[in-house]
C-alpha cells in the first residue's frame, strides 16, 4: 500500500507535470486570441512618448465596449429606465478602469520595476503582459478581519510588490528617499495570519505552503516562563552604566591578574583587521558606487515620470474601491478583464480566432499531433494497471 509520503510526492509530481502542458496550453491560446498585439502605439504621440489623453482614451474604449455588451438584450427597469445590468455594471467599472490604467502607464517605463523591486521582471507593453499582471495580484486576494468584525479586501504582500503600484513609493514622496510605500509592513496580512478569513485566494489553510511548515510569529508559542518586559510588567530594567564596561573607565589602562598591560593599539589593529578584511574596502566603494547610482537613477525617474498626481490618484482609487469591493466582483476579476481586453481586439479584427480556416488548421494538427499521442499515453496507462 503506498504509504502518504510517497502519495504525496508522487501528486506533487503530477501538479509539476500538469503546470508544464497547461502553461503550453495558455500560450497556445493566448496567441490565438491575439493577446501578444501590442497597446503602445494607442497611448503613446508621434515621437513614441506617453500620452495621458490618449490613454484615458484607450480605457474609456475599452470600458465602453465591455458595458455596451453587458448591456445587450437585457430589460430595462421601468422606474430608472436603464438596464437592469447597471448595478452589476457600475460595481466594477471603476475599479478595472483604474487597474487597466496604472498598468498601461507603467509598462512603458521597461527597468523601473526591477530599479525600485529588484528582481529581473521586464515591463511589455502588450494585453498579454496585462493579464498575467491581473492574474498575479488576483492569486493574492485575501479577506482580513478585525476585532470588531468588520471585513476588508487585502493583498497578502501589499500593493507595493504589485506591477503598477511599485512607483507609488518612489513618487508619493520623493524627498522621503523615495521609499513612502502604499502598504506598511507591519501592517501586511503575511504578517497577521490571526486575522484572515476562508474568504479570497489565500486562506489560513494555505499556511503550510506559505511559511513552508514554519508557524508565523503571531500564532508562535511563547514558552511558559516567558516574561515580557513592558511598561505594565512590573520588570524594572537595570541601569546603563555611563563611565564604561563594568564599571571601569574605558580611557585608563587596564592590567589583569596575570599581569597583561593592555596595549590599546595593538587592540585597535587587530579591531580594524578584523572588521575591514582584504578587499573589505574596494568592496564597500562599489557597494556605495551602486546605491549612489540607484538614487541617481530613482531621481531621474522621477524627474521624467509625466502627469504624477494622475498616477498616485489611480493608486489610491484602486486601493480604495479594492478594499471594499463584494466577493463576486473580485471573484471575476481576471475573466471580466480578458472579456474587455478581447472585444477591444475583436472590433480591430486582430484575433486569429476570427479567421475559421486559421483555426481550423490549428485543431487539426492539434488534433493530429499532440492528441493523439496524449490519447496514446492514455491507453498505454490503463492497460499498465489492468
């Protein structure tokens, strides 16, 4: 009988396995769907540099389409007069015309996620890149809790981490050294697992996977005689002593029993030796050489980044519309933005999938090649186990 250990490693496998063919599988489709088309062209000038009007333009476009098509063949409500669709319409419209604004702007600015994140992700400018984005901060979703309740959308690393949110820090408040993030961190989910909720993507029962078997801090157990010295513990701290260690004054000379007089420069020499190594200080220059040019590069982003206010007040909307935001609209975050990003494509007629001979080919050598060899595997699995 196959023991759990070995169940479970064999299924960890599988989940390897499956991710491969369904990451062949989305890109397969992707390009289909013509998502590799790039948007630059529709928000940048003539000379290739950022437009704000036209960008509003492109979002409003493609909110409009969305809307119109909700809106198609449903009755009207005979007090308002609109569609019934409106509700539904207008509790999303908002949130995703400010996600697909923040992500358009900073995508064309390709080094500047790695310049303040790290990293080696590189900004495109194509719908692709869009909804990999969506996707990713979709998979952090998490509903925290309070003391009173009370209920809330978080994300379980914070905004900052997020593609279109990392230049808040740098521009919100540049003469704070440029790092003025949305999320504090010690404020971050990651960093009360106490307060989530069953509700959104990561849940408590995640945890495992998380902390990697680890139990965060907040759920730790504190050992027994464990006393915590606060204002209110009844602990009173011992006193620094002011004229040195142990009491001696650290300028006199000191000489122990056996008679070892203190040779303080000796002592310096081999402190300075100890602390700057060999190569110890070409090290530390290139190190310093390194930040000083991040700030350098960090002030001409800065310096550069067009129509500012427009971009922080797009942050602070999302964060505010996604914080309260009911399930069912996050829930279909990532298809309701896809939906608006293919009939955008549609009216240009850019999809492959609206040419039928294209596809067509496409299913038969599909059909002819990759299935029929995953049918063939199939039979040879179930005859293995008869």
């Amino acid at each position: 009988m196959t023991s759990m250990k070995s169940l479970l490693e064999n299924y960890e496998n599988y989940q390897k396995n499956l991710l491969c063919l369904q990451d062949v599988a989305d890109r397969l489709l992707s390009h289909m769907k013509g998502h590799g088309v790039s948007f630059r062209p529709e928000i940048t000038d003539g000379n290739g540099a950022f437009s704000q009007e036209k960008l509003c333009g492109l979002v409003g476009e493609i909110l409009s389409l969305w809307a119109e098509k909700q809106r198609e063949g449903t009755f009207t409500d005979p007090k308002t007069g609109e569609s019934l669709s409106e509700p539904w319409i207008q509790d999303r419209k908002e949130l995703y015309g400010s996600y697909l604004y923040l992500v358009m702007r900073c995508s064309l600015n390709k080094g500047d996620y790695a310049l303040v994140r790290g990293g080696t992700m590189k900004a495109r400018t194509d719908f692709a890149f869009l909804l990999e984005q969506a996707k990713r901060l979709w998979m952090n979703w998490c509903v925290m809790s309070d003391s009173d309740g009370n209920k809330k959308n978080e994300l379980f690393w914070g905004y900052d981490e997020h593609f279109g949110f990392h230049l808040y820090r740098v521009l919100s408040c540049p003469k704070a050294g440029y790092d003025y993030p949305m999320s504090n961190d010690w404020d971050l989910p990651v960093n009360r697992p106490a307060f989530m909720t069953e509700e959104g993507n990561v849940k408590r029962s995640f945890f495992k996977k998380i902390y990697c078997g680890k139990a965060p801090d907040p759920w730790a157990v504190r050992p027994k005689d464990t006393v915590e010295e606060d204002e209110d513990s009844g602990v009173e701290e011992e006193p620094e002593e002011e004229d040195g260690l142990d009491g001696y004054d650290a300028e006199e000379e000191y000489e122990d029993d056996c008679g070892y007089e203190y040779d303080e420069d000796g002592f310096n020499d081999f402190v300075e030796d100890w602390m700057y190594p060999e190569g110890c200080e070409e090290a530390l220059y290139e190190a310093g050489a390194e930040w000083a040019q991040k700030q350098a590069d960090l002030e001409y982003l800065v310096l550069l980044f067009t129509y500012q206010e427009e971009y922080l007040a797009a942050c602070r909307k999302f964060a505010e519309l996604f914080e309260q935001a009911k399930p069912e609209v996050l829930k279909g975050f990532c298809e309701d933005l896809e939906e608006m990003v293919s009939l955008y494509l549609v009216k240009r007629g850019i999809p492959p999938l609206m040419d039928t001979d294209q596809v067509l080919d496409v299913y038969s050598s599909i059909y002819d090649g990759p299935c029929r060899q995953a049918e063939r595997c199939a039979r040879g699995a179930q005859w293995k186990n008869l």
